[in-house]
C-alpha cells in the first residue's frame, strides 16, 4: 500500500479539523463554568471576552480541516 499525497492532505485536514472541534469543546466547557458559577456581570463579560477569539479560531480550524478533507476526497 502506498501513501499518495492526497491520502497526507485527507488525513491532516482531519486532525486540523479535530483540533478545532477540541477547541470548541473546551470553550463551551469555559463558558459553562463561568455560567454555574454565578458570576456578576463584569466577571462573565471578561469570561466571554476572552473566549470569542478562541471560540472563532477553533471555528476556523475546523472549517480548514473540513475543506482539506473534501478537496482530498474530490482530488483522489
């Protein structure tokens, strides 16, 4: 069985694409926390502020990810 290198651009855009979830997991997770928490308003804000970029660059992964996958499956 040989490797062929949209088998490699599959198999990243995969892992990119599980990172990504991971990422959208772990802020889900943050602001949950911060919610049972019972922060006052400032507290939850900072809590949000600071989970926005995260939250997109994991959206951004994941979309990357996908469409590594699909051009692999189109390609090969």
């Amino acid at each position: 069985m040989e490797t062929n290198i949209l088998d490699i651009v599959i198999w990243t855009g995969a892992a990119i694409s599980l990172l990504g979830l991971l990422g959208l997991v772990w802020c889900i997770v943050s602001v949950s926390r911060a919610k049972r928490a019972k922060l006052d308003d400032e507290a939850m804000r900072a809590v949000l502020k600071s989970a926005i970029p995260l939250n997109l660059g994991a959206l951004f992964l994941s979309v990357i990810g996908l469409m590594m996958v699909i051009v692999g499956i189109f390609l090969g």
